[in-house]
C-alpha cells in the first residue's frame, strides 16, 4: 500500500515569499526546501479529483532538468517505489514517453502508468520551460498481469529563474481516484511518497 504512486525565522519568511501564489490549494506539507500543496477539483466524469502542486527551487539550470526526466538508469532513483522506469521514442525530440511501474504489496495489485511528455522552451533564452504530460497508449508498454494501470493522469513541471541564479520548479498533477481505498488511509501515503519524490529528484538535480 505505500506505493499508491524546524526552521530559523528568516528561513521562514523566505519560504512564505516563495510559496506565496498557492491560489486556492491548501499546504498539507513543508520543510525548509518543498511545499506540497493539494485542491480538489472538478472532473471529467462529474467527480472530484485531487490536484497536488510542488514548489521548489534547485541549482540547476532546464536542459539537466530534462536529462533527468530522460535518464532511465537514475529514473527508479527518484520515482518512489518504482520497480521499473523506461523512455521511448515520440514523434521528435520534445516529446518522449515515459513507463513507471510500482511495487505494491501483496494482495493487491501492482500498478503502472505510461505518459506521453511534451517540452515547451517558454522565452528565447532558455531559462525558462514547460513539460506537460498526460496519460497515453503506447503498444510497447502493455498492462502486465496482476498490474493495474494508472489512468486520467495530467499535469505539468513549469521551469523559471529564481533569486541568485536559481531556478523554481512547479509541479502539478492530477489522476483518477481508486476507489479501493479510503481517504483516510491513502491521503498519508500519497502525500508522504511524493515529498520523498520531490525531494530526491532535487538532490539528484543539484549532485
């Protein structure tokens, strides 16, 4: 079931400068580096779905952002939980597919997903970048006995400057809810495992 894919007071305020534009989220989550914020909002068949934004900043510029996403050896490092990741050729070179697997424990399912990315440079110098990605079909990654596959997923990674050569990141996703588990007990894992995920992705961007 994990797998359901302290501070001084100047550091304090900087981080509420930072996170300032949180519109209507709510912040179920924060350390001295990321804010993990989450809304629910209407969905395409009628019902709720829930909405996670990320925001961090990292010593990194956008191409290393990219090569990350792009890098299937380091791609398990990052994704908790995952037992598989896996890229594949698009239709140019900004856009790619992108395979996860998770781990699940016994007896339910493994789950996966297969999403289609698409790079934006956003400006002519290249400081700044938007990565969307939705969920797709591609006949290389067919769904696996005993794996569920993970639909209705959509988002985005946005890339601009930041204070002393920096850059902030924004990530945002939403997904079809399961069913199969309540709230009260799939709320934790989902906020604990993409503060975990966020957190190594930048450590890894900034080595």
């Amino acid at each position: 079931m994990q797998s359901l894919p302290v501070l001084l007071i100047s550091s304090v305020m900087c981080i509420s400068s930072l996170f300032s534009d949180t519109s209507d989220f709510k912040l179920v989550k924060q350390d001295n580096a990321i804010a993990l914020y989450e809304r629910w909002i209407p969905g395409a068949a009628g019902e709720n779905v829930r909405e996670i934004k990320a925001v961090f900043v990292v010593k990194a510029a956008v191409p290393a952002v990219v090569g990350l996403f792009k890098n299937q050896a380091r791609g398990m490092e990052w994704n908790t939980n995952a037992s598989d990741y896996k890229i594949a050729a698009a239709s140019d070179l900004q856009h790619w597919i992108t395979y996860i697997k998770y781990d699940i424990p016994w007896p339910m399912d493994d789950q996966d997903c297969c999403l289609l990315y698409q790079y934006h440079e956003l400006g002519a110098e290249g400081r700044a970048a938007e990565i969307i990605f939705e969920s797709t079909d591609d006949g290389r990654f067919p769904v696996g006995s005993k794996t569920t596959r993970i639909t209705g997923t959509r988002g985005k990674w946005i890339m601009e400057p930041a204070a002393r050569g920096q850059m902030k990141i924004t990530y945002m996703v939403t997904t079809d809810r399961s069913r199969k588990i309540p709230r009260w007990v799939s709320d934790p894992i989902i906020h604990d495992n993409l503060f975990r995920t966020m957190t190594k992705f930048k450590s890894l961007l900034e080595k």
